[in-house]
C-alpha cells in the first residue's frame, strides 16, 4: 500500500513510445505514481471513474473521441481530479 501522499496520476495517450516516456518520468518522480493507462477516451470514461486518479495527463489528439471530448466526459464523473 502506498503512503496517502502520492499522488495518483493517470495519462490517456494513444502513442505507446510517449506513454512509456511519461510513464517512466512520473514513476521516478518522487511523490506521484502511474497507475494506470488508456490508449482512448472510450476505455478512460469506462474505467478511469473506478481507480479515482488525482490527476490525469491527457493527450487531445486520439482516434474517435478527442481528449477535449473526453475531459468534458470525464470531468463530471471525477470532479476532485485535476486534468493536464
């Protein structure tokens, strides 16, 4: 169990060599950690709401819905994350 001070953070991004990359960044960083990853909005609105992150990293071009779409989704099911 992690201590309650981390910060959760979740990142939807569609471009895996990135995804890695901040992945990476994130889990190095001291105080946050990457829990979980979506490569569309689609899948972040259906399981993002069940994991609660604290902040979410999410890229604004992705296949279907954009991630502009997706945090006016989103936003009202987690209204205590902050999104970047």
């Amino acid at each position: 169990m992690e201590p309650e001070n981390i910060l959760k953070v979740s990142i939807v991004e569609d471009d895996a060599e990135i995804l890695n990359l901040l992945t990476m960044i994130i889990d190095k960083s001291a105080g946050y950690s990457c829990k979980h990853t979506y490569s569309d909005c689609e899948s972040a609105i259906k399981k993002m709401p069940l994991h609660r992150p604290d902040v979410v990293l999410m890229d604004i071009i992705l296949p279907q819905m954009s991630g502009i779409e997706g945090v006016k989704k989103l936003k009202p099911l987690l209204p205590d994350t902050d999104f970047i």
